[in-house]
C-alpha cells in the first residue's frame, strides 16, 4: 500500500505505515479523501458513488490510527494507478474503440479549414466546463490524496519531521517544459521561426515530428533542429487520429512508430490529437511519452490522469500535459492572451510540479500569436528569475526523474543523505506539519521552499 507514496516522495519506507482496514469490495466507485482529492477505487464497508457528481463520501471519516498505523478503507496504489491511467472513464475500462462519428472526422479532418473545425468542436465540446472531474483548469487529485498521506503519516508515528528527495534537481521548485507539435508542411517550415522566438528567451524546446504523409522529414531537417540545442521526438505515423483504434492496428502501426524513433534517435513519443490507452503502452520502445492530459475536458477524447507530477508506465515515463493547448486556447476557448495559462501556472507550482505546454508551429503564423509564445516564454523567464523554477528540454525531465527514482535516502549519524547517481544534484527536503497543512523545507536552502502547501 505504501509503495505510491514512497516512490512520489522518495521518502524512507520506514517513516510511513499503512495497512487495509478490511477487505475491499468488488465494485469501483467515487469517493473522496479531503479537500481536492477525488478518488475512484474499491472501497472497504461503504458503497462508492457511481458518479463523481453531487457530495462524495469522505474516506477521512474513516481511517483508524492505532499503533503508529494508519488503517485505511481503501488502498491507495490502486486508486493512485486508477487516476493516473485514467480507469475511471467507461471508454478505457471496457476497451470501446472510437465512435465510427469520430472516425470520420479525423478521415476529413485534413480537408477542413480551421474555421469550420472550430465551429464543429464547439458544438461538440458543449457542456465542458459542467464537468465535475476532473476539476478545471488543473486537477491535482493524486497529489492532494498523497499529501494527505503524509500529512496522516507524520500524525501516527508522532515525529516531527519525514525526509524525503526533493522533485526538481538543485532544489527547484517546480519545472516547466515547451514542446512543439509539427503537423503540417507550413508549420515545419515555421520551426526555424520558433527556434528564433525560443532561443531568444534562453528557453529549449522539443519539436514532434510526424514521420509520413504530413510531409517530408529529411535528416538534413532533424539535424537543423538538434544542432540549435533542441530535440526531437516522434509524433504518432501520419496524425490521422487512427492509432488506437484496434490493438492489431495499433501493433502495426507501433512498429513503425519505433523504427522511425530508432532512425531519428528520439526518446520521446507523443501520439496524434493526445489520444491514448495507456494499457497498450508497453508495445512503446520508448523512454517517455507525452500524451496524456491532466484535465482533457477540451480535448476529443476526455479523461485526464489528475497528476501534475511525471509518473511511470512500466519501463515509459509519462510527462503529463499539464496546460491547454494553444489550438483550444485561441479556438475553442476564444482568448488572445496567457491569462488561463497564468492561472494553471499558479496551481501547478503550488503542488511544486510540471508545468508541460503545447504550442504548435502551425498556429504561430501572425504576430499575433507569436506575441503570445513571446508573453508565455517572457513568463516562465521571470518565474526562473524571481522563483528559481526548472526550464529543461523533456529528454532532461526524463533523466532526472529516472535518476531521482533510483536514489535513496539512507542514515547518517543523526541525519540522512541521498545515495545514487545524480544525488550531487538532489536535495533532501522535509516535511512537516503546521495548522494541518504540509510544510516543505530544504535542508540546503531553506529559504527557497519554506511555505506550506496548501490542501485543496
């Protein structure tokens, strides 16, 4: 049960204590676990929501300290794992393939002017901002039910403090990455554009590549990319919203989608439109993927892993989408500015994590949005400035994270120090507990990250 929060938090094992309460029952339902933390699992002598709307059961009411355990009525990896791989939503659950409505859109949706695609994904997105959950514009359920944890874990073994590795290296306190989705002939032609523009605010991005029919991929074009300090990653085949339509197709498709991550020596894979099924991801030759979003109200196929945190699929790290594509941003949304990425910025760096966006090439034609990657980028600038976040590619991310999930804290006289590959980049941060909220701090610098964080 504790393995979730431990390998979040990279915490001893020692300083945290769970068990079940009692057997599980045998059906999924809603439920929640504080303030901001809406939860779908089973659940021990209670009956589960069958929808996240309306009040929810609070598991709070629940839990039994005794001993220095805490006994829960649910376990947390599952609904952790539910959440994160998205197992709520009836689509995934019961492996349902596209509707044949939404098959033929994406078959003429090459043909379609953006005007006439923005007029069909409003009519199709109608009632968006109705949903319950995830909640808009950031949902971070999985992180407040760990936070809560902790929180629970500090109160049962009576401590003072828990250590744990900090998220970002050189204690940074949040992380923030720009990718470039390339779908068009006119958008590759525009990357050198967006080079300038990025370079021009000391920010590196990553640019998705589509490997066949968008059009042509030469290696004289990957090389005009990587030589300028940016990366590539692949983009799905050819982007016509059909990769997962059946498993047989989808493992065809999967083996060119890995021969040309092989030809083009990319770690990183994003699929057409953010669609996905995370339980075929193995199929992936992959170090990480980039296709989830973490709320996908707006997005054709909805859901969201509810996690501003990267998190692992198996052998892939996932680097969740954490903000609203600049396509929904300008053309569903209908807002010219950064006000709603502003917005997001502030809650993910309240949870200290990954702030991931999306501006395609092929939508920065004018100035006028070009001046808003500019007011994006200008942004993320004085936040490194004034806060000391993280700007890295997402191939660094990867490195880090997968570094980070190697070390360990391990005792040393009467403190701790980190263990592992990278640990001269790793800080040993605490937490703590002040007015029922978490207190992080830095043992190296402790000014940079001494305030609570709140749950909500």
């Amino acid at each position: 049960m504790i393995d979730c929060l431990t390998q979040y938090y990279r915490c001893p094992e020692g300083s945290v204590r769970f068990s079940p309460k009692g057997p599980l029952g045998g059906t999924s339902g809603y439920f929640q676990f504080g303030q901001g933390a809406v939860c779908y699992g089973s659940y021990y002598g209670q009956r589960t929501a069958e929808s996240p709307a309306g009040t929810l059961h609070d598991a709070l009411h629940d839990i039994e300290i005794k001993d220095g355990t805490v006994y829960l009525p649910f376990d947390p990896y599952e609904v952790v794992e539910n959440l994160r791989r998205e197992m709520y939503m009836d689509d995934w659950r019961h492996g349902k393939p596209l509707s044949a409505l939404a098959r033929m859109y994406y078959f003429v949706r090459p043909a379609l002017s953006i005007g006439v695609r923005r007029r069909l994904q409003r009519v199709h997105f109608r009632g968006w901002d109705k949903l319950p959950f995830p909640r808009w514009p950031v949902d971070c359920s999985v992180d407040n039910l760990l936070e809560q944890l902790l929180l629970l874990s500090l109160k049962s073994s009576g401590v003072k403090r828990i250590p744990f590795i900090w998220f970002w290296p050189e204690g940074a306190p949040s992380c923030a990455i720009v990718t470039h989705d390339i779908e068009t002939e006119l958008g590759r032609d525009l990357c050198a554009t967006l080079m300038d523009i990025d370079d021009s605010f000391g920010i590196k991005a990553s640019f998705q590549v589509i490997p066949e029919q968008r059009y042509v991929v030469t290696r004289e074009f990957l090389d005009s990319i990587r030589k300028r300090g940016f990366e590539v990653v692949v983009h799905d085949l050819n982007h016509d919203g059909h990769l997962y339509r059946d498993r047989e197709q989808f493992l065809e498709r999967v083996a060119k989608i890995n021969a040309y991550g092989r030809e083009y020596g990319a770690d990183g894979f994003r699929a057409a439109i953010l669609y996905r099924n995370q339980r075929w991801y193995e199929a992936l030759e992959f170090s990480y993927d980039m296709s989830v979003p973490n709320v996908a109200h707006l997005d054709p196929q909805r859901g969201g892993c509810c996690t501003v945190m990267p998190y692992f699929l198996g052998n892939i790290l996932e680097l969740p989408v954490t903000a609203t594509q600049d396509y929904t941003l300008f053309h569903i949304v209908g807002d010219y500015s950064i006000n709603l990425w502003e917005r997001q910025i502030e809650l993910i760096m309240a949870k200290h994590g990954l702030m991931s966006f999306i501006v395609h090439p092929d939508y920065m034609v004018t100035r006028r949005e070009q001046s808003i990657l500019e007011a994006l980028l200008g942004h993320l600038v004085r936040l490194k400035e004034e806060k000391g976040i993280w700007t890295p590619t997402p191939g660094e991310v990867n490195r880090w994270w997968r570094q980070r999930a190697e070390m360990n804290l391990v005792e040393k006289g009467r403190g701790w120090q980190i263990d592992g590959p990278g640990k001269e980049r790793a800080r040993i941060a605490y937490a703590s507990e002040k007015d029922g909220q978490l207190l992080f701090t830095l043992e190296a610098e402790p000014s940079r990250i001494d305030q609570p964080v709140a749950l909500s």
